[in-house]
C-alpha cells in the first residue's frame, strides 16, 4: 500500500535503524528499494570478518531482517531504464513512481497483455531466505563478482580522463560551477554533443553495441538538433549527474574512493522518490550543488533517524486507546511536531492527503462481498498470483 511520499535510503542509513524505527518509518513512508541496494547487502557476504567477530553472512542476515520490514517496490535495473529512455519511453520523473517491465521479478501481464500485474512476493520471500542464512551458488558468485568489480574500480585514472574537459571549462572551484558548465554543454543542440552524451548514457550503464547502434538511430528518427534532456530525460539525468561527478573528481572537489561509484547509483534511481535520505557526504554535496535532478527532499540520515525515535517514543507511550484516538483524528498523516522533518516532508510533498480516520467501507468484508467488480478482480487475481510463489 502507498502510504506518504516515496523514500530511497541506502544501505548505511538502514543499517542504523532497529526494527522499532523502520516501523515508525514505513507509517509513514513507502520505500522504493533500488537494485543498487539489493546488491551492496548480498556483496556483503564476501566482507572480510569484522573486528568484533561477525563474518559476511552475519551482516547480511542482520540486513536482510531488517529489510523484511522495509522494503518496497523495486525499480527496473539501471540499464533498462537508461535505453528505454533513449528510445522515447521516459517514465514521469515526479517521484510518484516508476515503470514496471515484464520479466522484472514479480511482474505479470493478464492474459491479453492489457494490464501488469506487481506483485513484492519474490524480493519478501528473498530477504526471509537471507536472514534465516539460506543463500544459494548464485548468491554467492553475485557477492564475489560486485566485490571483484569495485576492486577494479580505478577513479583516479577516470579523474585524469575529464582533466582536460575540466581545464577546457576553466577549472571550476565550485561544485555548483561545474553544475553550471554542465547544463551548458546538455544544452548545446548540435549533433555532435548530444551523440557524446548519448553514448557517456550508454557507458554509463554498459550498454552493448546493439543499443548503442538502436539509440543512435533513434536519435536520428526523433530530429536532429534536439537534445537529449527534450526526448530523454531520465538519460539525460543519468549523463549529467554523472558528469558533475566526474568532473568534481577532476577538479579536486569530490574524492576517488573507489565506493563513491557504488554511492552514484543511488542518485540515479532518485526521481523515483520524493524524500532522499543518506549519512553519505558525496550525496549532500552533489545533491546541494543541484547535480541531481529530482523533485525529491534530500534528508541527512541522523537528523531523519533522530525525528523517528521521537515519534516512536511518544507512539510506544500511547495505550492501545490513546493510538486509535490519534489515527482517527490524523488518519495517515503524522502528527504535527514544531521542527519535525517528517511534518515538513508530509507538508511539502502530501499537501493534499486526506486527513482524519474514516474507515473504508471495505473493511470486515470478504472479496466477494466488496461492492466494486474492478476491485475483486483485482484481488483475486492478486491470490491467484500468491498461490505460483
């Protein structure tokens, strides 16, 4: 069920919470979970044993516990959505939510291909598997090869590579200077500038030659002379973060820490959510120079955790009572608190949620009770999709 403004958080920030904050969080929040995620937790099998005694599993484990509480629908990989862009199919980049593709796990077309079906069945019964320590061959060679590539990952030979470009722009001494000659060069109509962002999309992700080749004609189709950001929003989005990224590196502004390319992941996936919440200083500053672009809020990780041990304090506090009273009287929003971040985020991205705890009509029925067909179709065909997992 949605509930309030989508959230992204990474893999840190829930290894913050304790079960009692991700509840208070999912009152209020609904997660968006990017593949990124999925992926740095399972890598976490192959971390080298910890100081305290805890080896790979154990992490991983713990994690996906916790995540059994917290996660939520998951976005198409980075790739799919970066080619599909490149051919027209941008989706709504307002945080309200994302495509779904059929062959993502969990997605189902009906007979006549007229309607998805999303079902979070799978990644639930994924994260029940991890933390009880079941993990399979496939599990484990995923963990190897993400460890292996970043390992690979050399950023200092990539912050050589856009050193000329830097210096071409004059050495900016600000991220958001870079920011700004960057939205110079997406704004250059000629064919040329925009194929080399085509293709800097298409590197990005590590598209093959086939879509490069399918992009380019496409390209052409469209119109030439229009660029990328008209036609190809969420690609141009993916370039240009990228770009401020690489040329903050260049100009001495952003580190080479060989993770930081794990941590960029994360802000690409970020027009899908309209609160953005990480400890991660490469987050903050790319995010305050304008690097992202994204209608979402970005929060700092303590301060967000800080306002839900508040509102979890005060909740735990309240008799079985207490709480009905109050949810009938505020329904889903939260509860006003003068400085809360949670009020500011409800305020700013759910102004127009409804207010108060009136009880659906449907409540205490059975599915073929339910006075709306469109609804018990949905429903049962929701079981019948429980029933092949």
């Amino acid at each position: 069920m949605i509930v309030g403004p989508r959230i992204i958080f990474d893999k840190s920030f829930i290894q913050s919470l304790n079960s009692a904050l991700i509840d208070e969080m999912t009152l209020y929040f609904t997660p968006t979970c990017p593949p990124t995620l999925i992926s740095e937790i399972i890598a976490d099998l192959k971390l080298p044993p910890l100081s305290d005694g805890r080896i790979g599993e154990d992490i991983v484990c713990q994690l996906a516990e916790k995540m059994m509480g917290a996660h939520g629908a998951e976005p198409p990989p980075l790739r799919s959505l970066v080619v599909s862009s490149l051919h027209g199919q941008t989706p709504a980049l307002n945080g309200r939510g994302f495509p779904v593709m059929v062959g993502t796990p969990g997605v189902h077309s009906n007979e006549d291909g007229s309607e998805l079906m999303v079902s979070q069945i799978p990644q639930q019964q994924m994260w029940a598997r991890w933390a009880a320590n079941d993990f399979c061959t496939e599990n484990e060679a995923t963990a190897s090869g993400w460890r292996a590539e970043i390992e690979a990952t050399d950023l200092e030979a990539e912050r050589k590579r856009w050193k000329p470009l830097a210096d071409q722009i004059g050495s900016p001494s600000s991220l958001s200077a870079i920011v700004e000659s960057v939205d110079r060069i997406m704004a250059d109509s000629s064919a040329t500038a925009q194929h080399d962002l085509i293709q800097l999309a298409l590197k990005i992700v590590r598209a093959g030659a086939r879509d490069r080749i399918s992009a380019m004609a496409y390209f052409i189709d469209v119109k030439m002379g229009k660029t990328i950001v008209e036609y190809a929003p969420f690609a141009a989005h993916v370039a240009r973060t990228y770009m401020c990224f690489a040329l903050g590196m260049a100009c001495n502004l952003l580190g080479t820490r060989r993770t930081n390319t794990i941590d960029l992941q994360y802000l690409f996936y970020a027009p899908f959510c309209r609160t953005f919440v990480s400890n991660d200083r490469l987050h903050r500053d790319l995010w305050r120079a304008g690097a992202v672009m994204s209608q979402a809020s970005f929060v700092w990780g303590e301060d967000f955790r800080a306002d839900l041990k508040v509102r979890n304090g005060r909740r735990m506090a309240m008799t079985f009572e207490q709480w009905a009273e109050h949810r009938r009287i505020h329904g889903q929003w939260p509860e006003r608190i003068e400085g809360s971040i949670i009020s500011t985020l409800w305020e700013e991205h759910c102004p127009d949620w409804p207010r108060g705890g009136d009880v659906s009509p449907n409540v205490g029925k059975t599915i073929d009770e339910l006075d709306d067909p469109h609804l018990r179709d949905v429903l049962k065909r929701a079981l019948a999709m429980r029933e092949k997992f």
